[in-house]
C-alpha cells in the first residue's frame, strides 16, 4: 500500500506540475536559432544550386552517354540500356518545389511581382525537366499536401505544356512590373532584362518541342514579331548558365569526382569521329588524345564505340591507354579560369535558341532566314567555348546550308546535337523529337535494340501513390524505358 501511496502522490505531482507550465509551452519549443520564415533571396539560390547539380549528375551518368556523345568503358550498365531507378531528377524537382511554391506565396502576399516571375520561370523550366524524362507527372496538385492532397494526380504531359506556357508568359509580362531587386540569384544576379529574355526564349524552345502535336506557328510569331515586348536571348552574353566557383564548396561537381569513377567515361566515337572529320577545334575541349598519345607531337583521339558488353569496351582499340578521356576543363582543370568558363550548368543558351530558330523559319513556322540563324547558332556554339569559326568551316559540305529541306534541317539538327555537349539533357530531349542525328544502338544493347525514350517512374510511386501511379500508365503506356510520352507519338 505504500509504494501505490508513494506512486500516486508522484502522478499528481507530475499533473499539477506540467498543468502549472503549459502556458510556457510556445516559448520553450520555440527555437530562436531556428527560423520559421526564409525571405526569397534566401530560397532562390537553394533552389537553382540543386537543380543545377542534379541535372549535371544525370547528365554525366545517362544524357551524355544515351545520345553518344560519351561512353563508358567500364560498368557498362547505362550504355546498354540497363537502367534502374533514376530518381534525381524527380526527387529535385518536388523536393524543391516545396521551396519554390513559398516564394510564389510570399511574393504575391508582398507585391512582388519580380520574384513571383523568376519564380514562375524556376517552376516552368522544372516542371519541363520533370515531364520530358517520364512524360506525365504529378503537376496541378504536385506540392499540395496541406490543402489536404495526399495523393496528387498524375496530369497529362500536354495540360503540363500548356500551364508551362502559360507561367512563361505570365512571367515575362511580369518582370519590371514592381520595384524590387531579385537577391540571390546565382544565374542573372538579378538582371531582369535577362529572366524576361530567358521566359521567352524558353517558350520558344517548348513550343517546338510540342509541334508534332499542334500548329504553334502563330504562337511563335506573337513572340519572334513583338522583340520589344517579348525579348529573347540576343547573343552568348544572355546565355542562362550557372557559373561555378574556384573553391569549395561550390566547384564543379565532377571536379571532385574520384579519378576512377571519372576515367570510366570515354569519348564515343560517334561523336569524336564526326569532329574528328571536320577538323573541328570544339574536339580537343570535349575530350583529350589518348592517354598513351597525350605527350606525343602528334597525338591521338580514339573513339569507343557505344553499347559494348564489358569485355569488348574495356579492351577496344588495345585498353583504356588508347581510348580518349573526357577533356580536362570538365574535371581536373574545371577549376581554372577557361574551365569556370565552360564548365557550367546550363538551362538555355543562345546557340540552342538559334537553332531552333532556324528550324522553325526553315519549315515555315515563323519568318526569318533559316542560314542566318542557322549560322548564328553554330557562331553562338563556338563563342561558348571561346572559338571563333574557323575559316572555311561553313564551306564544309556537311556544314554549308544548301541541300532539300530535310538536308537543311538534318544539319541543323547536327549542329545543334554538338552544341549541347554536356548542357543537360536536352540533346536527348531533342533527339527524341527529331531523330537528328541517326544515332543506332550499340551491339551488347540489352533494350531490344532501341534507344530509350524516357525515364521509369520511382518505384516508391507504386505504393505511396499507387491509384494516380496506374492511372497514368493505363494512359501513357507501359512503365518502361520505350513509352512514347504524349509529344513523341
């Protein structure tokens, strides 16, 4: 009886004791070091860095080798089409969209109608990335868990375009609109007339993807016809890239890379081979001679072949001593002046924005010389690199800008798949959309003989989000990597 005495009277201790510090219970769980507001100059730089970072990692991993312009010698899983779970790029997106999403909340609640609009440009160029490596996505309900959405639907890749295009131009009426400077902006730093020319020219570039869909010319010339309203990228200076920095943390991501784990990346031949032909000086920043060659007076660059079985890679052309490595400038070097210079992350450039320029006046879709654009992205190409075109360059058969009409947009096409040399996964995306160039599977590929068009959903989705997960592959088609999204069929 006792120890029940002893331990009820403690109980009523410990009830009248905590009744007695409720009221101090706000203040004590709340951590002063600890803010539960972040202002938008705080979250932006966030949100770009990430993004960045992801699409560099999916680059180097899947993009650069799936449309050949890199291949591996070793582990040769991803160049024979066996591929996992490639999740980076999705879990960035609503990872960050979290943040993007409070920006968008702030900046209307505030007035500010600058960072509303380059958060609408953020979102956009996000939400595009997502849809164009698995197709539909979670979108209109995507980041809605407090309004009680658990369960958000996967929304068809084409009403996606459409609030993509939409939030495009929204943002450019936008910008310049209020007064406040944008802080913390790693791309721009803040240069307004840049995010209005960025809004646009990303329009340009979705229009032209969705156009086997849909008649978009008269949505391009309301943009190509009004320059003073909606401005697009007029030369290399407005490129949208993110400039790295020298010392750590913020390097270039494969600066740090184990050497190894680098080395296992080679030079494809499709690619070296074609720049080899054309004598063209973009070939010794893509990649270096062979590692037995490197010193020699007359080195040598050797190609491997894409989708090799692990034996046959490794020991092509007698080993790695004789196969090409990755240029320096995107590794040990990315930390010198010409790498900072180059290796970058890239949304859009201004050669990509004049490549599809010259594909759309080519077809008819906006008006404008086709060669002026046409040579205009192939300038804007070796100006990223800080080449000029080399003197009879545009003279070259497989350059000049003479032939039928599909001649003329197969080098466009060209072109355009050599400028975007590591700058995302857009010479995929492309590729998909044009099939420029005739790229073949490799002989050990294990994808039925075809070049995979997207990326499978997160298996996590078949059981946190199983019903909208179903539902969009009875719509798109079967979870594999050979689905044709909505823009593709």
């Amino acid at each position: 009886m006792k120890h029940i005495f002893l331990k009820s009277l403690a109980i009523v201790g410990l009830i009248a004791l905590s009744s007695g510090c409720t009221k101090d219970f706000d203040e004590i769980n709340t951590n002063p070091n600890s803010p539960t507001v972040v202002n938008n100059g705080l979250l932006l730089p966030q949100i770009q860095r990430d993004m960045m970072n992801a699409l560099l990692g999916e680059t180097w991993g899947i993009g650069n080798i799936v449309i050949q312009h890199t291949a591996k010698n070793q582990f040769v899983n991803e160049d024979r089409y066996l591929w996992g779970e490639l999740n980076s790029i999705w879990n960035n997106v609503y990872d960050n969209m979290r943040d993007v999403k409070i920006m968008l909340q702030q900046s209307e609640a505030n007035g500010e109608n600058n960072y509303k609009a380059v958060a609408l440009i953020m979102k956009s160029w996000m939400f595009s990335l997502a849809t164009d490596a698995y197709g539909d996505v979670p979108y209109s309900e995507a980041i809605n868990a407090k309004e009680g959405q658990n369960y958000p639907k996967y929304d068809e890749q084409e009403q996606i375009y459409n609030g993509i295009l939409a939030d495009l131009k929204t943002a450019s009426d936008l910008l310049g609109t209020s007064s406040e400077a944008v802080a913390g902006d790693i791309i721009f730093k803040g240069n307004l007339d840049k995010w209005k020319k960025l809004a646009n020219s990303l329009r340009i570039r979705a229009l032209m993807r969705i156009s086997r869909k849909r008649d978009v010319s008269a949505d391009l010339r309301s943009i190509v016809d009004n320059p003073a309203q909606y401005p697009i990228f007029g030369g290399v200076a407005d490129n949208a890239v993110y400039t790295y920095s020298a010392s750590s943390p913020d390097q270039f991501p494969l600066h740090t890379t184990r050497i190894g784990s680098f080395n296992e990346f080679r030079a494809s031949k499709t690619l070296l081979d074609t720049l080899k032909a054309l004598n063209d000086p973009r070939m010794p920043i893509f990649f270096r001679p062979t590692p037995d060659t490197e010193t020699d007076p007359t080195p040598q660059f050797v190609g491997l072949p894409n989708g090799l079985n692990d034996v046959d890679a490794l020991q092509y052309n007698g080993g790695p001593q004789f196969q090409s490595r990755i240029g320096t400038l995107y590794f040990e070097q990315a930390i010198s002046t010409s790498g900072l210079s180059i290796a970058k992350g890239v949304v859009m450039t201004y050669a990509e924005l004049q490549f599809l320029l010259a594909e759309a006046a080519e077809k008819g879709l906006i008006a404008g010389d086709a060669k002026t654009f046409y040579e205009q992205g192939v300038k804007g190409s070796f100006n990223f690199y800080g080449l000029d075109v080399p003197t009879g360059y545009f003279d070259l058969p497989e350059v000049t800008y003479t032939g039928s009409q599909q001649e003329k947009l197969s080098k466009i096409g060209f072109q355009k798949w050599v400028s975007l040399f590591f700058q995302g996964l857009e010479a995929w995306f492309d590729w998909r959309r044009t099939g420029i160039p005739a790229l073949k599977p490799g002989p050990s590929n294990q994808n039925n003989n075809m070049i995979p068009v997207r990326f499978r959903y997160p298996i996590i989705e078949q059981s946190l989000n199983e019903a909208s997960y179903k539902a969009a592959v009875q719509r798109q088609g079967p979870d594999d990597l050979n689905s044709k999204m909505w823009h593709l069929k």
